[in-house]
C-alpha cells in the first residue's frame, strides 16, 4: 500500500485579524509507503489531528487529494469510502472512543460484526493478552480507566490487520511501561506490512520510527 | 447477526431511564390516539345502536305525558317511567292515511321496594305488529316468548333461567340481550300479555300512578313507519292535526340533542388527539434530538470504525421504532384497560349512548394507532437520523479532548 496526500490543506472559517479563514494545515505532499512508521510531532493545535484525520478519509480537505494505492478516497461515495474504511484503515482516535452499551471485547470486535462478519473473538482475545487487559472482556467500558479504555481502543484498531494504521495520540493516557507496549505495537505492524502513521507528544517515540515529521503552524517539516 | 441490528437494543437496555422516559411518552401519544379514536367510534357505535333500536319514523305519546324531554328521558337517557292513552286513540292513528307499519307499546316502572326485584323500564311490544324491537331481540331469543317470559337488557343482574318478581308477578329471565350501549341496557321486554298481567298487578296492588285504567284498552305509545310515497312529515302532521290529546314526535328529533352532544364531544377529542399528537410530536423530536446529540461521540467512533452515513440513520431510526413499537404498544393496552371496564361509567358521565365496536375494529384500531405513532416517532427521529448520519466525525473526536 502506498498512502499519498498531495498538495493537502485545511482551512477552517474563523476570524482572524486580517481574514475570516484560518488555515490548519498548508498545502502538503506527503507519502507513506508499507512497512513504514512515520511519526508526527508538534505543538498543540498545530494541525496535526487535522492533517491524520484527512489522511483517514474522516475530514474532507479544503484542496488536494488523498490517494491510497492511486484511489481518490475524496471520490469515492460515502458508502464506499466507509467500507474501505473499514477493511483497510485502523484507526486510534483521540480520548475515549468506546461504545458504552458493549461490551470490552464486543467493542473491539467492532470492525468485523458492524457488517456481520464474524467477530474473530480469538485474534480479539490475543490482542487483550498482549496489551495486559483480557481479564476485563466482559466488563463494560464505564467499569475501565482511561488506560485501559486506550488500549482497548489501540486493540480494535489492529484487529483486522489493516494495511494502514493512523494514530492520534495512541498513548495519552498511558504509563511508561504501556506506551512502551503500544510503540512495539505500532513499530510490529510497519515490521508486518502496514504503513503506520502516528501523531504524538512523546518525546520517545523517535526511537521507533523509520520517519520523524513536525508540524509548525500547519507547515508539514521532515 | 449484524452488531449494527443488535446495537439498537444494546443501547436501549444500556440507559434504562432515558428509555423509560422516550416509552413513557409515546405511551401517552398512542393512548390518546387509541383512546381518542375508540372513544368518538363507541359513541358514534352507540347512537347508530340507539338509531336502530328506535326502528321507527314517529313515535306518538299522548299529549299530556308527553313533554319532549320526558319522553327523550324515558326513551332515551333510561329512566323509568309510564304514560297511558286510550286503544281508541292507537284506531283512530291506524286509519291515518300515509302508514306503512304501525305498532303500539306499553310502559310500565318496575318499583325498587320489595315487590319487585329491579327498579328498571319494563317495555311490552306487540309480537304480531311489532316492527321496532323484535328484529333485533330474534338475535338472542329466536322463540316466541311465553307469559310472563322476558327479556333482559345487557346491563342488568339477571340471567337466563333467573325468576325476577314484578308487582308479585313471577317472570322467567328467558334472553339476556347483546350490548346496545343505550338505555335499553338497563330496560326488560315482554309481550303485551305479560305486560298488561303487570299493569293490572300493579293497579291490584295500588301501586300505580294511574288509577282508574284498564289494561286491556290502553297503550303507552305508538310507533310508526311511513308507507311508500308518503313523507314523515305529511304522516306526522296529519296525525297532529286530527287526533286529539296526543303528539307525534319524529324519532330523528328525538335523538337530534344526542346527536348534537356526540358530535360536540366527537370534536373535542379529535381536536385533543391532534393536540397530543402535535405535542408529541415535537417532545419526541427534541427528546430524541437530545438523547442522540449525547452520544454523537459514540456515532462519531462508528464513523472511525467504518460506519456509513446510512447506517448511522438505520441504528438511530431503529431505536426509534424499538421505542414507538414498546411505547404504542402500552398506551394501546392502557387505553383498552381504561375503556373496556369502565364503559358503563363513561356512558353514565357523558350520558350518550356508548357502544365499544367489534373486537375485530378495536383490534384494528390497535394496530392503527401503533402504526400511526411509529410513524410519528419515525417522523420525530428523522431529523436527529439526518443530521447525525451528516456529523462531522473528526470535529467530534477533537471536541472530547
């Protein structure tokens, strides 16, 4: 797979001192090829998220185009580009991403049962005994902390094997010893094919990467 | 099994209370439209009922005992009570020109002391002329009644085969008659033979208004059907006009205040079930707008998962029908739990005729009003289903950080 963003920006309207646009991310070239792990950086609102989340299809960009494997994901229909979703992107959102009516490993099996397929509860339940909380399968997620609830979200992400991985802030709310498990994580699934794109403050997530970006004021740099 | 068919469910039995609350209130909706509906039918069911009981063109009382509310009370709103005229008068209207069926009928108020078992209108008819009551006795007594046979209406505490004693008379309780919804509920009929043994019981035992009268030569009213090629109101002033001492009263202006009431209160509860309706309609729609917009992040994460945009509608919409199916489906059987056992009590309150219709139309009634309020909570929902099926995912998911 190779993830193409060409000549991407993002321009939101909001009034600034000269204009009523502000622009959260400047026209950007970007690829990431398989078995690649890019890592994103930089300050708070500096476009980062926004830039992951065109890149996921989540966030129509204001030019440009997004192209995986040369298809205009922006072209295609919103079922379409959902299912692609589905089949082919992981994605680690922000904060707090589960759904409160199910349970921990029903949440996680997500991406198989949304479209009736099976669950694959065992390749789930691996997934919760590599990032320590398979004890907690049948809890809700209003019974998790913030940590646990992250790496229940990092589990369902890579359930499918996804050939494209993006993650925002994959471990915000983690210790030491667990970001460290989320980066082997991430770093195992460039090793395995994917390409794996993360957005992050940490400072140590360099030593996993094959590629380091900053952004600065919407100004992709790397 | 699609997560996406169950997760409607799940996330009902996941916030038992706002569920209660979205059940509760379209509960309300369907027993409204439900209630409202079957109300306004028993009652039209009820004076079509009543309509039909009367059989007849004119009714002709005699003058003096014949106020027009005194005979609607008697005849209409079932209370007790007996007029008598001379048989000569009963002649005298028979060779009236322009009469098709004419058949004469006898009052007479059971007492509530111990002479008599009820204090009820007991009405004897004419098995030979009668045009007006034996049509519809034959559906629940096919034979001919026998003295001191009679027939019971529906509302009252007696069966077949119970001996029920008037002014010391002995009756048989040979029928019990299907439900009218009007005052001949609460009336027995006998034939004229019996009727009259009771009259002259009653006079035996003193207990009769009118003294000096023989039984056998009076009769309490007189019904009429107009012959072909003649108007009710050529019959009906002619008979004004050339017999004394009585007055020819056209049954249709009889039931004409009944009527007027039915279609007054008809109009209230129709335009209360469209009140309702509107209300609910809107709480539904800002109940759902609020219970969807706290949970956009979940519908955002399905979204991240590869959720469509229809799909994200399917789940909200289907929710909504969930609730509408378990909503309506409660005010129906709230709205049959009221009605049903307290029929009596409504007819009694609104003092119309009340007449619930078949169990075949309330079933369809039940089924129009569970459609008619998933439709309303579909309607409701539609707009929180469009416009979280068009969330902007990503906004969302940097909102909760």
């Amino acid at each position: 797979m190779i993830l193409k963003a060409e000549k991407l920006s993002k321009e939101f309207i909001r009034e600034t001192k000269n204009t009523n646009r502000f622009c959260a991310v400047q026209e950007t070239d970007f690829v990431l090829e398989s078995g690649s792990f890019a890592v994103l950086t930089g300050r708070s609102g500096s476009g980062k998220s926004t830039f992951l989340h065109m890149l996921s299809g989540l966030m129509t960009p204001t030019s440009g185009r997004v192209l995986i494997d040369d298809k205009d994901i922006y072209q295609l229909p919103d079922q379409e580009l959902s299912r692609f979703r589905n089949q082919h992107i992981g994605v680690i959102p922000q904060g707090q991403t589960a759904l409160h009516s199910l349970t921990v490993l029903e949440n996680i099996c997500l991406p198989y049962t949304l479209y009736g397929e099976e669950a694959h509860e065992t390749e789930a339940l691996a997934l919760l005994e590599k990032l320590e909380i398979a004890h907690l399968k049948t809890a809700l997620p209003a019974e998790l902390s913030g940590g646990e609830l992250r790496r229940m979200a990092i589990a369902r992400a890579f359930l499918r094997k996804p050939e494209l991985i993006l993650a925002d802030e994959p471990t915000s709310d983690l210790d030491d010893q667990n970001t460290e498990i989320v980066f082997q994580f991430l770093r195992q699934a460039a090793q395995d094919g994917a390409a794996v794109f993360a957005v992050t403050h940490e400072t140590n997530a360099a030593q996993y990467a094959d590629r380091l970006f900053r952004m600065n004021a919407g100004q992709l740099q790397g | 099994m699609k997560i996406s068919s169950a997760l409607p469910l799940r996330n009902l039995r996941g916030n038992p209370v706002r569920t209660a609350i979205l059940i509760f209130l379209t509960a309300i909706l369907s027993l409204m439209i439900f209630g409202g509906t079957l109300m306004i039918t028993s009652l039209k069911t009820g004076l079509h009922s009543l309509e039909s009981r009367l059989g007849a063109d004119i009714m002709v009382v005699p003058y003096e005992a014949a106020t027009k509310s005194n005979l609607e009370t008697i005849v209409l709103q079932g209370a007790t009570g007996y007029f008598y005229m001379d048989e000569a008068k009963y002649q005298k209207i028979a060779s009236t020109e322009g009469i098709g069926q004419i058949s004469a009928q006898f009052f007479l108020a059971s007492a509530s002391s111990g002479c008599c078992s009820l204090s009820v209108q007991i009405i004897g008819f004419d098995p030979d002329t009668d045009f007006t009551i034996t049509p519809w006795i034959k559906k629940s007594y096919g034979q001919t009644l026998q003295k001191y046979d009679i027939i019971v209406g529906n509302d009252l505490n007696a069966f077949v085969g119970d001996t029920l004693i008037f002014y010391g008379v002995e009756c048989r309780v040979a029928a019990k008659l299907d439900k009218t919804g009007t005052s001949f509920d609460t009336a027995v009929f006998t034939n004229q033979e019996t009727i009259k043994a009771l009259i002259q019981s009653s006079l035996d035992k003193n207990m009769n208004e009118f003294k000096n009268i023989n039984p056998d030569k009076v009769v309490s009213c007189v019904l009429i059907n107009a012959a072909e090629g003649y108007t009710v109101e050529d019959v009906l002033n002619d008979i004004n006009l050339h017999v004394k001492k009585v007055k020819a009263v056209r049954t249709k202006d009889m039931i004409s205040g009944i009527s007027d009431s039915l279609a007054g209160v008809s109009d209230i509860i129709s335009i209360l079930i469209i009140v309702v309706w509107i209300a609910g309609m809107l709480i539904l729609l800002l109940a759902f707008a609020m219970s969807i917009s706290q949970r956009k992040k979940e519908f955002a994460v399905l979204r991240v998962i590869g959720a469509s945009q229809n799909q994200l509608a399917g789940i909200v919409m289907q929710e909504a029908l969930l609730l509408c199916l378990a909503g309506s489906l409660m005010g129906a059987v709230l709205g049959l739990l009221i009605l049903l056992p307290f029929q009596q009590v409504i007819e009694e309150f609104l003092n119309l005729p009340f007449l619930l219709p078949s169990a075949v139309q309330i079933a369809g009634y039940v089924l129009a009003a569970v459609i008619l309020t998933i439709l309303t909570g579909c309607i409701a929902v539609s707009v929180s289903a469009f416009r979280i099926s068009r969330i902007d995912t990503a906004l969302i998911l940097r909102g909760d950080t």
